[in-house]
C-alpha cells in the first residue's frame, strides 16, 4: 500500500468518521434524555439532505446557508415528534418503537410523494476540485466534513458544561426526578433534547447530500450505525459516541479499501460483540450527557 493510497484512506476514514460522530451525537442526547430510542432517526437525515436539495439545488440558495438552515429546519421536525410521539409515550419503550418507526415510514412516503420514489437525486458539488497531499487527491467538498463536525461538537459540548439550559438537559439525564425538584421542566428538556438530536442530524445529512445518492431510504443504513455506535459508545455518553464513531469509521473504511464492503460491516459488528463482550456498558459505560 502506497503512501498515496494510506493518505486517501485516512482522509475517506476521517470523513466517515466525521459523519457518524454527527448523526450518533445527536441518538445519544435524545436517549440520554428521554430514555427512548428513536428509531426515524435516519429519516431526520434524510430531511437533511433533501433541505439542501431544495434550498441550494432547486431555488439557488447558497450551500453553506442550505446547511446551516438544515438545522432549524430538521430540529423543528424532532420538536414535533417529542410533543407528538415522545410525550405522549413517555414510559412506554414498546409505543415509542412502534409510533418512531411508523413516522419514519411516513416521512419516507411523503418525500417519495413529493420528490418521487427510487429516484436518485444528484447535487452538484458545490466545491469542486480537489488538493493533492503526498500524492492522494482529495476533494474540497469532503474536507470541508471534518470541521464542520468539530464546530458542531465544540459548540455541543460548550452547551452542554457551561450554558445554563445545558446544564440543565445534563441533569435531566443524569436524574430526572431530582431535575424536576430543582425546577427543571422535563418537558422543555425532552423538546430541547430532540431539537439538539434532529438538527445535528440534519447537518449531517445536508454535509452529504453532494456526496452520496439523496432518496427516501439513505438514512436506513446510517441510522442502524449511529444504533451501533451509541451501543459501543455507551448509552447516553457523548464522548463514548464521538470515540466510537471514528473507530467505526476507521474500520470500516480500511476494511473496504483492503478487502470489501461486506467483509468491513462483519469486521465491524465483530468489534461490537468483541466490546460488549469485554465491557457490556460499552465504552465509556453509562456516562451521562
């Protein structure tokens, strides 16, 4: 293998690392918070993507506002689903499975209906050409992930330890009933929690939508990733999904490059089982967001 070849790798691992950092953040805070998993969390990154579609490939609105735009975008769609879905099935796990997954469906089916269903929509790079280091091309659009996915991660974790709100969703993980005691309303918590999981998610899928395919389903398989990573990670632990997310991506990146796809996801869900095994809590065990 080349130097060539090792810098490209490096670079393709850093950016799917990068990415799955985002979309695993934001299913970590939300689990953190409201204890539920959110199983149409794929589709709040598909949203993400089809914002930019929109906004930058349809109306001409420059990338960069397309994506800071899918923020408030995608976080209103998850405020709606914690007031419409999460609220109402608070403390039943079985319900919100059942009521996450039914509006992923719809999702998908709306934006099937109104963008159509099995087409693949391509974004022209907005960024075009690429930087070569040490003889590896490397294009402007995917160096521009990485750090996106450090500002987005700083700006969460200065959030979290120093602003006063997010304080307070650190408390309503960590426990609830003395959150309440305290005067923290629960439900501002859960709402501000989905808001923080959809938005990232949908930078993550606006970041990607020049990259990859954009269609209804493109959020299936980083959604059962982001799955992966908060369970290696540690439920509810922001670093522990951070820490997981570029191991996962390194993996599977250098697994691809060596040998295929396949081989990379049975290597991966190996290093899980192989976690889980040594350290059922995962990672960073059960640290609190």
């Amino acid at each position: 293998m080349g130097v060539d070849t090792i810098v490209q790798t490096f670079t393709n691992a850093l950016v799917l690392g990068s990415i799955y950092a985002m979309v695993a953040v934001g299913l970590a805070i939300a689990f953190g918070v409201m204890q539920m998993a959110n199983f149409a969390h794929g589709e709040l990154f598909m949203a993400g993507s089809y914002v930019v579609f929109t906004l930058y490939a349809l109306v001409g609105i420059p990338f960069l506002i397309a994506v800071i735009l899918a923020f408030p975008i995608v976080a209103a769609i998850g405020m709606a689903f914690e007031r419409l879905i999460f609220r109402p099935t608070r403390g039943n796990v079985l319900a919100g499975f059942m009521a996450t997954a039914g509006a992923g469906f719809i999702l998908q089916v709306l934006v099937g209906q109104q963008w159509g269903v099995g087409l693949m929509r391509s974004i022209q790079t907005p960024y075009p050409g690429s930087t070569e280091i040490l003889g590896a091309a490397i294009s402007y659009q995917r160096l521009l992930i990485f750090p996106a996915t450090v500002v987005m991660v700083s700006g969460l974790w200065y959030f979290l330890t120093r602003v006063k709100h997010g304080k307070a969703l650190r408390a309503c993980a960590q426990d609830p009933e003395a959150a309440v005691l305290q005067g923290i309303s629960l439900n501002k918590m859960t709402s501000l929690a989905m808001l923080l999981s959809g938005g990232f998610a949908g930078v993550g899928g606006a970041l990607m939508a020049p990259i990859i395919p954009v269609t209804p389903y493109m959020g299936h398989t980083f959604a059962v990733t982001a799955f992966i990573i908060v369970i290696v990670g540690g439920m509810a632990s922001i670093e522990g999904a951070v820490i997981a997310a570029f191991i996962l991506g390194f993996i599977h990146t250098i697994v691809t490059t060596m040998y295929d796809s396949v081989t990379a996801t049975m290597v991966g869900v190996f290093f899980m089982a192989l976690v889980l095994i040594v350290k059922p809590t995962g990672l960073m065990g059960r640290v609190k967001v």
